[in-house]
C-alpha cells in the first residue's frame, strides 16, 4: 500500500491480509483494527512487514469502531517527522489534534504498538513525533494512550522509498507530544535527545530513553 494525497485514509474494522510494505507519503492513514496494516502478529520482529512514515505524513490509532476495543499494532515502524498538517486551514483550527501532533499518534483507545519502531532523523527533525491526544470527534471522551512494547531504534532508511539515505545517520531522539500519555517499555537503542513537548511521558526501562549520551528536556 503507498498511500499519498494530504487527506485521511481510513483502514476501518477490517483485517487485512496483504503481507508486503506499507508507505505513508503524504496525509496519514488511520488505523482501526489490529491487523488493519496486514501484518499478523506471529511475524517474528525481524521479518514483519515494515510501515513507512514519511516527514509530513503520520499514522494514526484509534479504537475500534465495533465493541470499541483496544488495538495492537504488530508492524515494523519506521516515521521520521513530527506529523502532518491538515490540508483545509479552517478545519485545522477546529481540529489541533491533527496537526503536527506526531508521526504516530494516538487518537482513542488504549492501544498497543508491539513491533519495533526505527526513528528517521533528517536535517530537518532530529526528534521523531510520537503523539497521544484526544479524538474531537469521538462524543463518548474514550481514554487515548499509546505503549511502545519493543525496542526503538534509530535508522538512516528514507521513508519514502525504503532505500537507505542519507549515507550517514544522523542521530534521533523523540518528542513527546498530545496531551495524553505515552509509555515506552523497550529498549531504546538511539542516540539523539529527546523533548517531551507536551502531556505525559513514562518510561518502563532503564534504557526506554536511549543511549547514555543522549539528553531528555520537559517543557513547561
């Protein structure tokens, strides 16, 4: 699946049985079931299929629609950026949560992401946006919080075409953003800093933050 154009794909309650790449280049895609990405979750860590968010775009979990259940997320992740922007200004202004809120974002539900997540960094954005905030559309105020059960990394691999670029890696951290929590319980094998912009950030490893060098800044 490529999915490109600024607006909203929505892979609903459905399981899906593609079993190749997926890559967000433009708007972002939402997730609504545990295999809405195709990848089961029997796929050893190191062969599940990859998803690819491109600087600009992003990923997006909610809820299931159907019993409003939590989902888990068994992919391979690899986002650079700090998410999309809206592409209608004034709707954008109504809805903040979609706005550069984070390359993976957290919108309802208690959710999961259970495969690796590599962090892009490019000269642009060296902290890669994870987000969690509430959905304001959802009339029912469903709980919104995301956990990062695997390792994170960080990766020179360009999300657009899955080719590695550029050449040298350039360190990656995190930004916390959302007004919701984040919890992290891998390890963390990168080396930039990270930023926690914005709700709650909670750590379940000694090393869910990174590699010792790396430095963690909570703004007011």
């Amino acid at each position: 699946l490529v999915k490109v154009g600024t607006g909203e794909l929505v892979l609903a309650d459905v399981a899906n049985t593609a079993s190749g790449q997926t890559f967000i280049r433009q708007g972002w895609v939402t997730v609504r079931n545990d295999r809405s990405l195709g990848a089961g979750v029997n796929f050893p860590d190191t062969i599940s299929p990859e998803t690819y968010v491109g600087e600009g775009a992003g990923l997006v979990l909610k809820r299931t629609r159907a019993g409003a259940n939590p989902i888990t997320v068994p992919e391979r992740v690899f986002a650079s950026g700090d998410g999309f922007t809206h592409r209608d200004g004034s709707i954008a202004n109504s809805f903040p949560e979609l706005n550069h809120n984070g390359a993976i974002l957290n919108l309802s539900g208690n959710n999961l992401i259970t495969g690796i997540v590599t962090l892009v960094a490019t000269n642009t954005t060296s902290k890669i946006g994870i987000g969690a905030d509430i959905d304001s559309t959802d009339q029912s105020g469903s709980a919104s919080e995301l956990t990062l059960t695997n390792q994170m990394r960080e990766g020179n691999v360009n999300p657009a075409n899955a080719v590695a670029q550029p050449p040298t890696l350039i360190p990656a951290g995190i930004n916390k953003l959302g007004l919701t929590r984040v919890i992290l319980q891998g390890q963390g094998v990168f080396t930039g800093n990270n930023q926690v912009s914005e709700g709650q950030l909670r750590v379940q490893t000694d090393t869910a933050l990174g590699m010792i060098g790396g430095t963690t800044t909570v703004l007011n």
